[in-house]
C-alpha cells in the first residue's frame, strides 16, 4: 500500500503534518507545479498521472484545497487503486468569505458518494470551513467524520507537530 500526499494550495511547509509523515510512512507527494496559483485542469492531470503511474493500491491523503481536488479527480476519473482517502480540513472553495478567490474554479465542491472508504477530519474551529458544512459534506461523501475539537485549519499554524492521532485515524484505513 502506498500513501499519496496531496497538499493544499501553497503547498505544506516543513513543519506542516503532511510533510512530517513523509519520513514515517511509505508515501509519495503530489508536486504541483504552482502552489499559489492553482489550476484545476493542471492539478487533476498531475494528480491522475501520479495515480496511473503507481504500480501498488493508494490511500490519498490530502489537506484542504487537496480534498477538493479529490473530490474533482473523483468526478471525472476512476482508478481501482484507490482503495481510502484521509480528507483533512476540506477548503470550502464554494464560499468567498471562507476561501481566496484563487480557488474559486475549483467550485463547486461535488457532493458525490466517494467509491472507496474514506474519513473526512474537521476542526470546529477551522476559518476555512464551518463544521456544520463540513459534517454535510462528510453525509455527501459517505465519509466517516471525525472531529479534532478546536484545531484551526489542522495545519502547521495548528502546531500539530507530526500529529500522531491523525496518523492513528489514517492506520484505520488500512483495516
């Protein structure tokens, strides 16, 4: 099983969870080729060929803008290797008061039933979507939902440092 680490917009930075996994699980990390300057059509061709190019079953693990993406990738493709998904912190690219116009095209978030098993984490405090959207979200997406209290944006700002319970609930994706 292989892990595929699908940042958000500007990427995640060093002391971000996403990018202290690396060294503790066996993963590979999707490279945009801009950060702050996302487009939807570049990132889904970018997330499909990391996808194709896998040889082994994936479980995505994506933060924020990444989930979008998903749930785009999602709408559009289809692969049997995806086998989970860990949605943390979903960027809410529908609503201009939560999210930078920059990721408005990635709008509007579908709300299909994910074909794999996937758990969507939310924080009950996050600026970047309300829990109560998140939660319906979460029905759309037969996710299993699971909330980390007040953890902000569940990003480096939220100095989880590695963030071990997250690598808990990823584990049980594996079952």
């Amino acid at each position: 099983m292989k892990y595929l680490i699908i940042p958000g917009l500007n990427n995640s930075g060093p002391k971000h969870w996403q990018t202290l996994w690396e060294s503790k699980i066996d993963c590979i990390r999707l490279n945009q080729a801009n950060w702050s300057e996302p487009q939807l059509e570049d990132w889904l061709e970018v997330l499909n060929k990391a996808i194709d190019d896998c040889d082994e079953d994936i479980i995505l693990v994506a933060h924020s803008l990444g989930c979008a993406l998903v749930l785009n990738w999602v709408q559009r493709y289809q692969s049997s290797k995806i086998k989970g998904a860990l949605l943390v912190a979903p960027a809410d690219v529908d609503l201009a008061e939560n999210t930078p116009d920059v990721v408005r095209h990635f709008s509007p978030l579908p709300t299909l039933k994910l074909p794999f098993k996937n758990i969507l984490v939310a924080s009950q405090n996050d600026p970047y979507m309300s829990f109560k959207r998140a939660h319906s979200f979460a029905l759309a997406w037969g996710s299993e939902f699971v909330s980390v209290g007040n953890c902000g944006h569940i990003n480096a700002d939220s100095d989880l440092g590695q963030w071990d319970f997250g690598l808990e609930i990823l584990k049980s994706l594996n079952t």
